[in-house]
C-alpha cells in the first residue's frame, strides 16, 4: 500500500479543518452584522465546520417560529431558540410595514439549556444562524454579555441578503445548496413553556 494517498487524504483533511475554521473578516461588514466577539462564519463556511467537528459545536437557528415553520431549517440543527418573535398582540410596526417583533426574555435560558444538553458551556463553541446575519450578531452581543466566549455568527444567514432585486437570493444556506428542509423535530423546537 503507497503512502502517497494517505498522505494526500490528510492533506486534505487538514486543509479542510482549516478553510473551516478561518473565519470571516470583520472588514466590509455592515456595522448591523459585526459583533462584540468579533466571530463570523459564512454559511459554507459554517457547514465545514460542522461537518468536521459536529459533537463540540452547538448549532443554534434564532429566528422566529413563523420564519423556521414557513421558510426552513438547516440540517443538522440543535435547536431552535428565537432572539426575537412575533408580538403577541399582532401589533403593527407602521414603519418597518410588517408586525412588530419583540425580544425574547426566554432566549438565554432557553439557549443555555439546549447548549448545555449537547455538554457545552458558555466557552465551548456555538454558531448561530438567523435570516440574513444581523439578528444572530445581537444575539451573539447578548451572549457575549452573559460571559459566553465562543459564539459565532453566520453573517448571510439561512435566507441571505437582499440583491438587487428586493429578494434574498445573494448569498446564505438556502441559495448556497447546503442541506435544510421544513421538517423541525420537537426536541429542537422551541417550546416556551419548557
């Protein structure tokens, strides 16, 4: 047996592990997407990485229930744990033109319990993912607040951002072919009284 393709395979591997965890400068993103741990993925990026080191990551989707039932989920999420959600008096925000959204005062927690059932803490690693990037950047500035270290966003989200067009169709785990489906498992879900 030559030693040739073995090495040729870890070569690869190697350089997979690393692509997967250089992250994305901060240069050029929109101040809405930058965050106070300054630690950015790229939805293929993201996939990488959970590919090569699935059990010491937490995976996380912050979006509204409404966006995760309507639009889809990633594979390979741990949960779902919205940052924000849907007013629950279907107050309208006249400005933005759509219902307003109000922040979560479960997010933490909720987080901090799906993180610790995969046997992570607040310095283990955790991506989290929302439309298009700035939402998971709030989300992680919170969590940086609270003492976690490790939290990375995904700075084109599950949908990506607008072209030029007015839809999301630029970038993003939708538009990349990554793995997602409509299909959320109840241990996933967020479920407010848990």
């Amino acid at each position: 047996m030559s030693i040739k393709p073995i090495l040729a395979t870890v070569a690869i591997l190697f350089g997979s592990l690393a692509a997967a965890q250089a992250q994305v400068p901060s240069v050029g993103l929109p101040k809405e997407k930058q965050t106070k741990l300054g630690k950015y993925l790229s939805a293929h990026d993201a996939a990488a990485l959970l590919r090569l080191d699935r059990e010491k990551i937490a995976f996380i989707d912050v979006r509204t229930r409404g966006e995760v039932q309507f639009v889809g989920v990633p594979d390979g999420l741990d949960a779902h744990v919205p940052y924000a959600d849907l007013n629950e008096f279907g107050d309208w925000d006249t400005e933005a033109g759509r219902y307003k959204v109000d922040l979560n005062s479960n997010f933490a927690p909720h987080l901090g319990v799906a993180v610790g059932r995969k046997g992570l803490g607040k310095n283990d690693r955790i991506i989290l993912i929302c439309r298009s990037g700035d939402r998971s950047a709030r989300a992680v500035n919170l969590l940086a607040d609270l003492g976690y270290t490790n939290v990375y966003s995904v700075i084109d989200g599950f949908e990506g951002d607008l072209g030029k067009d007015g839809r999301r169709s630029v970038n993003g785990w939708k538009n990349a072919g990554l793995p997602w489906g409509y299909k959320l498992d109840k241990a996933q879900a967020y479920l407010p009284t848990r």
